[in-house]
C-alpha cells in the first residue's frame, strides 16, 4: 500500500506477557517515528530512528520497552512483560527525510489492550 | 520544554457556523507549529503547519491558522463547518532541541461535533 502500514491492529495480551508491534513505512523513507497516545490524550514520542539507527529514544519509558528496525524499513516495537499501564493506541510514522518541519505521515496505529 | 495547550475537549458547532479550536504553545526557541487531524480508526493526518514563513497558514479542506507570537497562540478556523469536519483535531509543536528532526509534542486534542 501507500501509506505507513502498522500490524496488527488490535492485540490483547495477558499482564506479564512479551508483544511486538510491527511497523511498515512509506517506501523510500529513511526517518521514523514510534508514538505512544493513551485514552484521552495527544500521542507522545517514544523513539526516532533514522535509517537502521535510533537517534533518540528518550521517549520510551523504561527498559521493557525496546525497538529495532535492522534494514532501515520495517521497524518493530517490542514490550517486555507488559502491564495494565502499557495499554495505549501504538502510533508510527515516516518521514522521507529527517526535518522539523518535514511531514511525518502516520499509519492507523496498533490497540494494545493489556488485561 | 516545549508544550501544547488545547482550551476545550469538545468544540459543538452547528453545520455552516464558523470553526474555531484554540492552541497555545509553550516554546524557548521560534517554534514550528502542526494541526493534526484524526478521524475514527484512521491515522492522524496533517491539515497545516507553520515553519516561520507567513504567518496566515492555509490546510487542506478550507482550514487555516494564524500564527500569533505575541499571544503564542496558534488557532486553528474554517469559516463553515461540514459534517464531515467532525473528528477529533491535534495540534502539535515540534521540539527544536539539538536534533534535526521532528519531535512532535502534542495537544490533549479537541473533538469537534457537527450538528445538523
């Protein structure tokens, strides 16, 4: 497709259990973006790569949480015993090129509900 | 820190009346200014952006915003509202820093309701 592709959509997963979010950017797009919105708030950042290296990940909250994107396209994010707290819409985004005032296009986004 | 104020979680206006969603902005440096735009189980999608050129900036459908550095206000208005404006809308400030790249810091969002 088009646009940034982000699988799965929904993911419900039991409170101490280990997921990984997928991402697929814009074809061609060297920068990307992983941001987390919980219920009722404005999406935050968690971690920007560019091309296969993380240039920032002050965003993410603690060490269970981690990401990868190892040929510069598809990015993962990974949670490690994961929480009630860690439900949240997961949003990614790409960029064709890193810039503050550079466009970021976000795909749908992945629901992950911990019970 | 940069950071985004967005007066009013729900904004109802009638289909025709004037649109108007406030954001003010908290920024050390001349910031760069977003409004988003979320519909229903789609992803947020860009309406304008200001980069320090004119101040008027005009989005897509009929959207626009003036920047304001002396109020630090970036509000957003369209001057009739359609149906299909109701969504629930962002506005973002990108974090300067020492990076070159856009950290965006968002609003809490304002959802706008259309009624006939």
């Amino acid at each position: 497709g088009a646009g940034v592709s982000q699988t799965p959509s929904n993911k419900v997963t039991e409170k101490g259990k280990y997921v990984e979010l997928r991402c697929d950017p814009i074809s061609g797009h060297t920068a990307l973006y992983w941001y987390r919105q919980s219920l009722g708030q404005g999406p935050e950042f968690l971690i920007y790569f560019q091309g296969t290296g993380a240039a920032d990940d002050s965003g993410l909250p603690n060490d269970r949480f981690f990401a990868v994107r190892p040929e510069g396209s598809v990015s993962t994010l990974k949670i490690q015993r994961t929480e009630r707290g860690d439900s949240a819409v997961y949003l990614c985004a790409s960029s064709p090129r890193p810039g503050r005032s550079t466009e970021a296009f976000f795909g749908q986004g992945t629901r992950l509900t911990v019970v | 820190a940069q950071s985004v104020t967005q007066l009013g979680s729900h904004v109802s206006v009638s289909e025709g009346a004037l649109v108007l969603l406030r954001c003010n902005y908290s920024s050390s440096v001349p910031p760069y200014l977003f409004w988003y735009v979320q519909y229903p189980n789609q992803g947020l999608q860009l309406l304008l952006k200001y980069t320090s050129a004119a101040t008027l900036v005009k989005g897509i459908n009929g959207f626009e915003a003036e920047f304001k550095k002396s109020e630090t206000s970036f509000h957003l208005t369209k001057p009739s509202a359609h149906m299909s404006d109701a969504a629930e809308y962002f506005c973002a400030v990108s974090d300067p820093g020492d990076t070159g790249f856009q950290k965006l810091v968002f609003g809490t969002g304002t959802r706008l309701l259309v009624s006939p």
